[in-house]
C-alpha cells in the first residue's frame, strides 16, 4: 500500500483484502444513495456521480494503491465539477 494521502484507520485489521475496512464499507451508502435517486427520478448525471464515487472511493480504500487513489480523486472531481 503505497498511497499520497494516508488515513487514521490502520491497515488490514478486519480483513486480509480490504486495507481500510470501515472506510471502504461507508461507500456503500454512496452507491446506494444513487440507486435511491435514480428510483425516485433524479437526475442521470447525479445518479451516476453518485454510484462511481461510491465505486471509485471504495476501491482506494479497499486496495490503497496510487492507481485507485487517482480513480477516487478523479470521480471527486468529475462530480464537484458537475453540481
């Protein structure tokens, strides 16, 4: 795990493939936020920010390498960009 931004939780504790577990878990709501919004007619691009920013968040604090730091970083961006 070789991350630019490092984190309070420590690393692997609960589970030998998840490197951030409580971080990684708390993005399911962001997936699921944007199910709830696309099931109560919300906006498509809002629907979609939504459900990759979850996906794109907890793949770096699954994984925690550069690769998926700058795939959160970038759907952070595309959705601030788009509000």
């Amino acid at each position: 795990m070789n991350p630019l931004i490092r984190f309070c939780e420590e690393k692997y504790v609960y589970s030998e493939y998840i490197a951030e577990f409580y971080n990684t878990t708390s993005n399911i709501s962001y997936i699921l936020d944007g199910i709830m919004v696309g099931y109560n007619g919300g906006n498509v691009s809002m629907i979609k920010n939504l459900f990759l920013l979850g996906i794109g968040s907890a793949l770096f604090h699954g994984f925690g390498t550069i690769l998926t730091e700058m795939i959160d970083e970038i759907w952070i961006l595309l959705t601030i960009c788009d509000i």
